[in-house]
C-alpha cells in the first residue's frame, strides 16, 4: 500500500517511515527540496508546496496521506511574526494536501492529521480524554483548534480522518527530551516551576506504531490521543530522568525565571494537562513503553 507523508524527514516522520517501510508499505515523501534526496524502490520523494510543483501527479495510486509538517514550537521566542509562522505552516500544509486529495479520481482510505494535548485546557486537576469537548485558550489551544478544522474538511469528500493530539514525545536525538535531559547531565537539574504540572508523554517509538494502529483500524476516526497510559508530573518525570542518568534532581527554576527567559514559549514547560489515551486502548493498541521508567531506559541505553 502505498503512503504519502508531509513532514517526513522530521523527527517523527523518520521513525514513522522506517515503521511504514518495515511494515511492507511504499512510502512517498512530500519535500519542497527533491535535490540531492535518493528514490529507492519502496521510499520516493515527491515535490511539493512549491510554484511548480503537481504532486498530484505522482500519488495517483496513494492510499493513505499523513501530514506532519509544521514549523517547530520549539525555535525560538514567540514572537508575533513567529506565531504567525507556526499557524500558517500548519494550516498551509493541511490545505494543500486536502487540495491534492480531492484531485484524485480515487480518493485515499485515510487522511492522519498531526495535532497536539494543548487542545485541552490547562489544569493540575482535570483529566482529558477524546470524549473530553472543552477547548483551552491562548495560542496552542487556538493553533490546535483552528488546524483540526481545515484537517476535518477531508470528510467532506469522504475520507476518513484521524487527528493524532501528541502529547510530550521523548526521543534521544530531537525532540523535548535533550533540552530536558541537558540541565540533569550538567548535574543542574530539578523541579521546574511547582513540579506539579502535567507532563502527557510519550515515545517515539510508540507514536510511529499508534499511527500505524490508527491507518490498519477502520473504524478510528476523529481525535486520537497519542500519549502513554502513565501520564507524570514535570517533578515525577524529572526524578526519573535523573535516575536513569545517575544524576541529582535538586535545583529549583522558579516560574518567574522561566517566562523572562523563554516568554509565552514558557507555557510549553510550565503547563501542562493529563491526557489518557482512551481511544487507542479501547481499540486494544498494546504500548511498547507504558512506563516512564522503561521509556528513559530504552532511549539511553540503545546503540545509536
């Protein structure tokens, strides 16, 4: 079956088309930049977004589009322009490959469209799952809602669609975890904040497998939850960090300190929402790594 992913050679992109591609799929990546990249028989790339680009031509026979592509929330300040960016890559790239779609004589089974926890609302107290409806405020939770609706418009023309609300996803080489683990590793870590925000978390490893799950099952549509059973706190989660690095959990970064350095960027560390995974575990989606423990043992003690 053939695959077309936006956002493919980022970090979870990677680990999804190696999972795709382990799994017998033929993968089609979606590059403004098609130079120097090698077609192989099961992984082509394709050229999009740009002035002369008609991917539509090459996807004829596509059979499920992923899009993952948005500019990082992690880059840099929130400034103004860069909030601006970070809707409109999100925004643009959902649009276009609804458009690409609906170009398609034979429509895909599945659109997956990435989305984030910060859909929900900001609280130490409450828990989210799918069936949850509040939506939170400020930019996150107004990105996330405004990017699920232009990714929704492919049900209009009949496909089935999965919005995949990523929580904090922990991988070695990219990712939140190597600004996180930094700090431990220079034996500076420790509560940040009241250590008592949720952190939903999740590994990669998981996240390509869940999107798998979600493609191969008909019958998920709609907002999926894409986090480990076990949510933490930031403090719960820091202690096991440093265990796992054989480091100290003891200085404390007060909240203040944070929002001067970071700005409205702060918001990614010091908030935070516990969100369940209730529609993967109702459809009997078996995690790899259920338990923070396990997860950080997994990401340093693997070879590469």
């Amino acid at each position: 079956m053939k695959v077309a992913i936006a956002g493919g050679t980022g970090f979870v992109g990677k680990a999804l088309t190696a999972e795709l591609l382990k799994n017998g799929y033929d993968v089609y990546i979606l590059t403004r930049n098609t130079n120097g990249k090698t077609n192989t028989e099961h992984k082509k790339y394709v050229k999009w977004m740009t002035a002369d680009a008609t991917p539509e031509h090459d996807l004829q026979d596509v059979k499920v589009f992923i899009n993952l592509a948005g500019e990082s929330l992690n880059s840099g300040r929130w400034t103004k322009e860069r909030k601006q960016r970070i809707l409109d890559s999100r925004i643009s790239s959902t649009t276009e490959m609804i458009r690409i779609m609906k170009q398609l004589p034979n429509k895909p089974d599945v659109f997956v469209n990435a989305s984030a926890t910060g859909y929900y609302p900001i609280s130490n107290t409450e828990t989210f799952t799918e069936a949850s409806k509040t939506v939170g405020i400020g930019f996150l939770a107004h990105t996330v809602k405004l990017w699920e609706e232009t990714a929704q418009q492919a049900e209009e023309i009949g496909v089935r669609t999965v919005l995949t609300r990523f929580g904090v996803i922990l991988g070695k080489a990219d990712g939140a975890l190597p600004r996180m683990a930094l700090p431990y590793q220079l034996f500076a870590g420790g509560k940040i904040g009241s250590g008592q925000q949720w952190m939903s978390w999740i590994h990669l490893t998981d996240v390509a497998r869940a999107i798998l799950f979600a493609i191969e099952n008909q019958d998920i549509h709609g907002p999926v939850n894409v986090t480990a059973p076990t949510p933490k706190t930031m403090d719960q989660l820091g202690k096991a960090l440093a265990k796992t690095l054989h480091r100290p959990h003891w200085l404390f970064v007060p909240s203040i300190a944070l929002k001067i350095i970071l700005g409205e960027m702060s918001t990614l560390v010091l908030d935070g929402q516990k969100v369940l995974p209730e529609k993967l575990l109702a459809h009997q989606f078996t995690f790899r790594f259920p338990d923070i423990d396990a997860a950080f043992k997994d990401i340093y003690t693997k070879k590469g």
